[in-house]
C-alpha cells in the first residue's frame, strides 16, 4: 500500500527554505507517517512541488519525499501557491497512483487539486481533502471535489463548526485532524528568572502583525521591565515590513531589547521555547498555528488574537493562555508579567491541554482512521 500527503505548492511559496522541508514543514504530518510506516510498514511519501527543473526525491526517517517541478507561467502564477500547477505530477499520478491520497491545500482549493482527484478516482483510488485557513471559494468544480473526496480532514473543531453551517459542505464526513507534537521533545525546562522574555516564530510578513510584539516591548520596558526582551525567528518574506520593523526598533530606541534571529532549523525551536516566557501570535488572521501548540508544550503561554478559527479554538483568556484584541494586545501583555503566580499556573494549564488534545499519539490515531476509512 502506498499512501500520500501532497502540498500541491512549492515550500517557497508557503514561506518555507526547501532544503529544510523535512526538518521544518508539517512536522505533525512527518512525525504521524513515521508512526504508520512502522506500524504497518506501508510505503508513505510527503510531495510538493518545486522550482526546480527537475523532479527528484529523497529519504527521511523511511518517508520518502518527492518534489514535483512546477509549470513556469509568464504571468507569474507559477510564484502564487494558489495557481501553482505541475503536469509532472498529473503524469506520475497517471502512472503510479497511491492506494490513498491526503492533498492539503486552503478552502479555496484550486484547479490543479480538482484535476488530480479526477486522475485518482478514474484509477479507482481515494483521496482525502485536508483544509486549512478560515475562508471558501464555492463553485460547482470545488463542490463536486469536496463531495467526491472519502472524506475532509480539519485541524480545528472551530472551523468544523463553521463548515458544517455553509451549503457547499453540507452532509459531508469532516473530522479533525489535531496538528500534535511530540511532548518528549517539547517540554518544559525550569526557567531562570528573568526580565520578561517573549518570541516570536514564523514568517516576517505585514499580516503576522509582528510590531504589536515590539510594541509589548516598548510598554514593559516604560513600566518597570528594563531588560524586556524579544526573540523573533522566522524567514524574511516581506523586505518592505522587515525594514519598517528594523525601523521601529531605532526610533523606539528597542535596539537592546528586540533582536532577529533569522531562520531556525525545527530541532533548534524548543530551546527557544523553553527559555521564553510568554509565545507572541499577534497577527488576527491566524488559523491553527503549529508554534502554538510547539510553545504550550514547553510549559510557554501563547498571547493570542482572538480571531475565527485560530488561537481562540485552543486558548482559554487567563486559564492556558492570553486572548485579546489587536488593540488591546500589548496592555494584555503587561498585565500578564504583573501577576507572576498567575502566569506560572497559566504555564502549567498550557502544557497540560497539548498533553490532553495535541500529543503526536492523536494527530497518528486520526491519520490511521483516516487511511483505514479511505481504504
């Protein structure tokens, strides 16, 4: 048996170094096939597309991984993960079908994930939708590509809830899917005590609205917090917003107390997890964020924007974590660090909820069901 999850996009295109791809991206994917294959020794691949002009592949812990060369356009589609398109796949689906299929794309789906499910089901095959983000594009081709799916996978109950009101999705099998991490790994160190330390993970773009973070900073440093400090890790996707970043930090006179450290590679993450004492997820249009999760893990409260479909579906304000709005943002912040027992209790509610709902051992137990239901 053969069983798949392919990203129809180029890691670029969703902010992601190739190279990296099997040290960074879809951790819980990788972490949960690693799991099918030595337990039913089943030949599992996680695929995407590249620039690249050739396809090639390799193996990682028994995965294998393959990259499929995208279809230059001269409109520059070829760089909107959206659009991307690769015939070279469609070619090798024709010839080499998997058993199942996971294709993982957002709710506005695309052209080239409905003519891929047409290839597998005239093979006689299934295939799984999985969705992310909080927004749909209804058509009669995505209708009929959700319809034919064996079933749609979700990593949060919010957006099942939201789905199941919308006509498009109605009287479908959507389950969760939980993103999960491995708590052997992730877990908490005892912290030293300290001026407040908070990190940032992830894309340097303007939607991630990462001056809301450097904003905290500026307001624990005028209350009290001199030596207030901020991580931000993360591959440069916007230079614009990185410059203004750079920008605010002078004028704020932050230089001390703001740093960039650039990209990590994901087995370099928890440490900084671990030594943070409060995970910024500023931004408004999250959805499930896996350094969400990563974080809480550690025993790290995540400061969160109460926003459909993200943070809100996993934090609770004050009893795991921190919600609020963009306004509020960094007043929330400082009113955290001003109640040190509370927010070592928050810490300790953070770790116990991924250790009930977000293990890697229920992100394996969904994806097993899942294989088993296409099957």
């Amino acid at each position: 048996m053969k069983i798949s999850i392919l990203h129809p996009f180029t890691p670029k295109a969703a902010g992601v170094v190739e190279k990296s791809v099997s040290t960074y991206h879809s951790q819980p994917h990788l972490k949960a096939m690693e799991m099918l294959v030595a337990k039913t020794g089943n030949e599992c691949s996680i695929e995407y597309f590249t620039s690249k002009y050739k396809q090639y592949s390799f193996t990682f812990n028994k995965i294998q991984y393959v990259f499929y060369p995208v279809d230059f356009k001269w409109n520059g589609d070829h760089k909107k993960w959206k659009k991307q398109v690769s015939k070279k796949c469609l070619k090798e689906y024709i010839k080499n079908t998997p058993d199942v299929t996971i294709i993982n794309m957002s709710g506005h789906s695309s052209k080239f994930s409905y003519g891929l499910s047409k290839i597998i089901l005239e093979k006689s095959k299934n295939y799984i939708a999985m969705l992310g983000g909080q927004h749909y594009t209804d058509n009669q081709m995505f209708r009929e590509y959700y319809n034919n799916a064996n079933h749609i996978l979700v990593h949060t109950h919010i957006q099942k809830r939201e789905m199941e009101k919308m006509d498009m999705f109605k009287g479908l099998d959507i389950r969760v899917f939980p993103l999960g991490v491995d708590c052997d790994i992730f877990k908490p160190m005892v912290k030293k005590p300290t001026e407040p330390n908070l990190l940032y993970v992830g894309r340097i773009v303007e939607w991630k609205r990462i001056h809301l973070a450097i904003e905290a900073i500026q307001l624990l440093k005028e209350n009290g917090y001199a030596d207030a400090h901020l991580r931000i890790i993360g591959p440069t996707s916007s230079e614009d917003y990185y410059k203004f970043l750079k920008n605010m930090i002078v004028e704020k006179q932050l230089e001390k107390n703001v740093e960039f450290l650039g990209h990590k590679e994901h087995s370099e993450l928890p440490r900084y997890f671990q030594e943070a004492d409060l995970f910024t997820l500023p931004s408004d249009k999250e959805t499930f964020g896996m350094v969400m999760i990563e974080a809480m893990a550690c025993g790290t409260p995540v400061a969160g924007v109460d926003c459909p479909g993200g943070p809100a579906d996993v934090i609770t304000h004050l009893e795991n974590g921190l919600l609020s709005s963009p306004e509020k943002y960094t007043e929330t912040i400082l009113d955290y660090f001003k109640n040190p027992a509370r927010a070592q209790e928050i810490g300790k509610n953070a770790r116990e909820k991924v250790l009930k709902e977000y293990s890697i051992h229920a992100t394996f137990e969904v994806l097993q069901e899942s294989v088993e239901a296409a099957l």
